[in-house]
C-alpha cells in the first residue's frame, strides 16, 4: 500500500477529476489525502478520504479571486493577468507553507497536483526531491507545442501554413504579455533557492514524471508534440452508487420529444444569460427542458419564475441520472459537463465564458459534437435556432456516439491509477505512523 497526497484547488471542475481518481486509488489499496480547500470536505469525508485544509491559502479570497466579474472579462489582458497573478502566483507561498508541513509530517510515497494549483510544479518537487504527477482537467493538454493553438482563446488548430502562422503570432503576443507572471514566477522560484525558468510554466509543468489529460487524443487535434510523460486516459469521472441522489421526479421527465438540458456550471455566479435565453426561447416548444441554477444559487433568486410547461428548473440534478435521459445539452462549456456530454453520447451546444471553456468548445465543433454561440450572440432567437439545429441535422449525433466510444476505450480513472503505480509509486511503499493526520 502505497500513500498518496493529492494537491487541488476546491472547485468542482477540478476537485471531481482528481476524486475519481482518488476513489480508483483507495479501491487498490492505498492510502489516499487530499490538500484542498473545506469547501470539498464533504465531497472527500463522504468517500473516507483525509483532509489537508487550506491553512495558509485563504481560501474564500481565492474563490472572490477566480470568479469575481474580472475573470469573465477576456477582453482586458492586463486585467485577466491580475486575475492570474492573484490567483496563482500570490498564493504560492501559502501552498509551499501548508504542503511542507503535511510532506514533513504524513510522508506521502507520491504526489499528484492539479494542473493550476502550481507549487508541488514549481517549487516543491525540485526543493524535496520527488517524482510529480499532474492531474489536469480540461479536454486538451495545456503544454504548448508547434502544433496546438496558444491556450485559453478558442482558436482552432494551424491545419494550413496560414493558420499556423497566425497561431505562432498570437501565442508570441500572449507570451509578451504573461511576462511579467514568468519574472514573479522566477522571483519566487529565487527565493527557495530555483534557478529561473527559461519557458513557459506549462511548458516547465511538462517534465514532470507523469501527467495525466482525462481526455482523449483525438479531442486534442491528434497532437504528436507531446512528451511521453502525458497520457490521455479518458474521462475522470464517477457514477453515484447512492440511489437516492435520483430526485423522484426525473422518473417522470419522459415523454414526448427530446429532453434538452441546460446549465451554466456549478459556480457560474455572473448574470445567468443562458438561463434566461433558454427560458425565453424553449419555452412551450416541441422539448422538455431541464435547468439547473448550480447549488450556489436558488431559481427564485435569478428572476425565472415565468416560463413555459415543457421547463423545469432545479439547483442541481446528478449528471449520472439525468444524461441517460438526454438528448442535447447545452451549456457554458466547463470541461467536467462537457466530457460527461460527449461520453453519454450527447451533442452540445456551448457558450463558452472564461478561464478553459472556449478551448473545450472549439474541440467540440472541431469534433463535430456540438456546435458554438458567442454569449453576446446567445438571444433567445439565436439559441432556438442552435436547438432546431443540432437536434435536426443527423450528423451530430452519430459524430458524438462515434465519441464517445472512444472516450470509453482508454479507462478512465482505472487507468490513471495503473499510471500512477508504474510512475510514481513502483516500489516506494513504506511503513508510515498512522497517527497522523
């Protein structure tokens, strides 16, 4: 048996895949923690896994930080890199703080790291000395290469030597402009003692032992770019063995014509614009529409008391209850509702917000599963129109079964335990005092 530390940040989209993986792990045996915010403790306690909370990180400034009306603002560079700054850079020493303590005190065999959570990356792993995993969580890897678009834009990839020219402009000009996050970076690194980085952090984060896309290949335009740490394993997700998650009233959501279910994700806390667009333009249409607010949010606090009979609209539904029942989804592109989209056979639509959802939409319509609508464009009209679509050209569907076939095959969250083993555990197993924590 071996122990394992597993490093997130608290949000859904990236706590989940790192749980299943978590689960698989203390399903072969081994001793499995997380080091994450308290807002996932129930998430983890549930599963009988420990928690290493947040101590010097402050956690309720980060989730001010990452979802403030800023973040949405992909117009303003200078402003999205404060985001950036304050978010990933600023909380460095904090994680570097609460992580040694537990290293030095729980004497994990390996560790994994969310991909954006970047002191085990940064710092950690060359200060102690360990072997890394990273756990990402979006549907392509984020390490840049000759053959993938800059990261975080939407672009599709170079498949002409125009587009790649284009490309290799943009991603120079976005590289310019991350600077001054690259001289922090080296700064902090100097401070424990790091020599500077000469590439990009992603590009850094790639040497590491192992790292793992809940992906597939194909979903990241075929990429051969890559180095042979990255494995793409499918996607990281988790059926609830809890029967009574099923609310009783999904028994009787069947009926007469496709059921389109609609959310905005589980934190999505700005004006709730695709809501109200399907609202307006679903309404008494030839569909049963489910909405779901996210559980941080209450339907009567968003002003859609007023909609059609074929609407319902719910804080939350689980996502394993509710996809088999589905015929399209549509939603803002967060890469854990996608991926469970596309792997229930679903097509998409998406309207793609921040941070890694115009990415995951172009990798849709890349794929030919779904189709994209510019939020400013997402009018109760033009959103009807995407519906009448997707729903009446054949194509998308057989695109999407053919997908999710694929997304099958690798093994999701039983392979990325194997990976885990044979890159990072092998035979680092040791006796540990199991009074602690």
């Amino acid at each position: 048996m071996a122990r394992i530390l597993i490093a997130a940040w608290p949000f859904a989209g990236h706590i989940n895949p790192c749980l299943a993986l978590a689960i698989e792990l203390q399903r072969r045996g081994h001793e499995v923690a997380f080091y994450t915010g308290r807002s996932a403790e129930r998430s983890l306690v549930g599963q009988g896994l420990a928690l290493f909370p947040f101590t010097a990180v402050d956690e309720a400034a980060v989730h001010r930080t990452v979802f403030s009306p800023v973040s949405t603002d992909w117009t303003n560079p200078s402003r999205l890199l404060a985001v950036l700054r304050a978010w990933l850079l600023d909380t460095l020493p904090g994680q570097v703080l609460d992580l040694e303590r537990i290293l030095d005190r729980w004497s994990p065999d390996a560790v994994l790291s969310d991909v954006s959570l970047w002191a085990p990356g940064l710092v950690l792993a060359e200060k102690r000395g360990f072997d890394l995993g990273i756990c990402s969580f979006a549907l392509g890897c984020m390490i840049p290469g000759p053959e993938a678009p800059p990261w975080g834009i939407g672009l599709p990839p170079g498949r002409t030597p125009w587009h790649r020219m284009v490309n290799r402009a943009i991603g120079w000009l976005a590289d310019r402009q991350a600077s001054g996050l690259r001289d922090q970076t080296n700064r902090l690194r100097r401070q424990y003692g790091l020599a500077p980085l000469t590439e990009p952090v992603h590009a850094h984060l790639g040497r590491v032992a192992l790292y793992l896309v809940p992906s597939i290949h194909e979903l990241d335009y075929g990429r051969r770019d890559l180095p042979a740490s990255v494995h793409y394993v499918g996607p990281l997700t988790r059926v609830s063995p809890d029967p009574a998650d099923r609310p009783e009233w999904l028994s009787e959501a069947s009926g007469p014509g496709p059921l389109v279910h609609v959310c905005e994700g589980t934190l999505h806390a700005q004006d709730p614009f695709l809501l109200r667009a399907a609202a307006l333009g679903l309404s008494d249409r030839p569909c049963r529409v489910i909405m779901t607010t996210g559980p941080h949010r209450l339907p009567s606090e968003l002003g859609l008391e007023s909609f059609g009979a074929n609407i319902r609209i719910e804080q939350w539904v689980p996502h394993d209850a509710l996809l088999p029942l589905t015929d399209l989804v549509i939603t803002t592109g967060g890469a854990g509702t996608t991926l469970s989209a596309l792997k229930a056979g679903i097509p998409l639509i998406l309207t793609p917000t921040e941070w890694d959802k115009f990415d995951n939409a172009q990798r849709v319509v890349e794929a030919g599963a779904g189709i994209r609508l510019a939020p400013r464009r997402c009018s109760p009209r033009n959103l009807r129109r995407a519906v009448d679509r997707v729903l009446g050209e054949a194509t998308f569907g057989a695109q999407v079964r053919r997908l999710a076939k694929r997304l099958i095959e690798p093994g999701g969250a039983a392979r990325a335990a194997e990976l885990v083993e044979q890159h990072l555990v092998l035979d680092k197993r040791s006796h540990h005092d199991d009074s602690y924590p």
